[in-house]
C-alpha cells in the first residue's frame, strides 16, 4: 500500500514539474492609443501642451494638476470635453523613463507653451468620420476605441429648419384667413 501511495505521488509530483514547464508569462506594458503619434510604440509617455497634461500609455490614464496635486485619470478634466486628442500636438517624451513625468513640468510648459505645434505628426489610428464629436475624456485602448465615448450631434439640417418651415405655413394660412 505504502509503495503505491509512493508511486502515485512520484507521478503527480512528475506530471507537476512538465506541466509548469508550459508556463509562459506575457508582460503587457501598455498599446498606444488610436490618437497617439504613430512611430513610437515603445514610449510610456506624452506630454499634451495644449491642456497641459501628460499621458500615460502603460496604465491608459492621463495625468494633471488639480490644485496641488497631481492626478491620475482615464479622462481630461471637463474644461477640456471638446480637445481634440487628434489633432492636438504630443510632445514624446523618448528620454523619461520614470513614474512620474510631471517632475519637471515648468520646464515642458515653458518649452511647450499652449498651442505649440512642432513637426507634423500622423496617428496611429484614424478618428471616425462619421461622428463630428469624439470627447477627449475617452478609454482609447485600443485601435478599435472600443471604449470611447461618443457625442453625436442628433440636430440635422433638416430638422432645423422645420420649425421655419411650420413658421411659414402658418404665416401663409394666417393671410388666407385675413
């Protein structure tokens, strides 16, 4: 009994050691987003002179002063709703490769004032067309922007004018009656 008890835990034991063997670990360090520049895969962060902020591709959350402190945040704060993450510059920061990019921020505002535009830079993904709002306070992952919020503008040409088109039918049934 005792030689099969052994027998049974050498094969366990056996079975174990191979299976472990077949582990593999995948480190994910993070995807660009869609509105990121396109050729710089390998960069943790951007920095956003427009809104002064900075972006972290690793854990997909944007990072800026709110009063005194520093915060993390899968969205920009509300002033900035409509920022066009698009066509807003990034300033790639190739050289940092610490935890917190905001250590010498005076230094990126006053190289990058609001507004600074330096080369051209092309997205890894493009926007889509389609909707004329995408909201900056966006998850944007993935090139499929999965989790993005969308705006739409639900007011068409059409329905615009058909409080004027009502208007004016009144107006004209209004001389009828006169």
């Amino acid at each position: 009994m005792k030689a099969i008890k052994l027998l049974v835990l050498g094969m366990v034991l056996a079975f174990a050691g191979a299976a472990q063997g077949q582990i593999s670990v995948n480190v994910h360090i993070g995807t660009p987003p869609a509105w990121g520049p396109y050729g710089y895969e390998g960069v943790r962060y951007y920095y956003l002179p427009d809104v002064e902020a900075y972006y972290d591709v690793q854990t997909s959350m944007f990072i800026y002063l709110s009063g005194q402190n520093w915060i993390h945040r899968s969205y920009l704060p509300s002033r900035y709703r409509n920022y066009d993450l698009y066509h807003g510059y990034k300033v790639v920061m190739k050289d940092y490769h610490g935890n917190t990019p905001y250590y010498n921020h005076n230094a990126y505002k006053s190289r990058y004032g609001k507004g600074y535009r330096g080369a051209q830079q092309r997205t890894i993904g493009n926007r889509n067309s389609n909707v004329r709002n995408q909201r900056s306070a966006v998850n944007t992952r993935n090139n499929n922007n999965r989790n993005q919020r969308i705006v739409v503008n639900t007011r068409n040409n059409n329905n615009r004018n058909a409080g004027n088109n009502r208007n004016n039918r009144n107006a004209g049934n209004n001389k009828k009656n006169k």
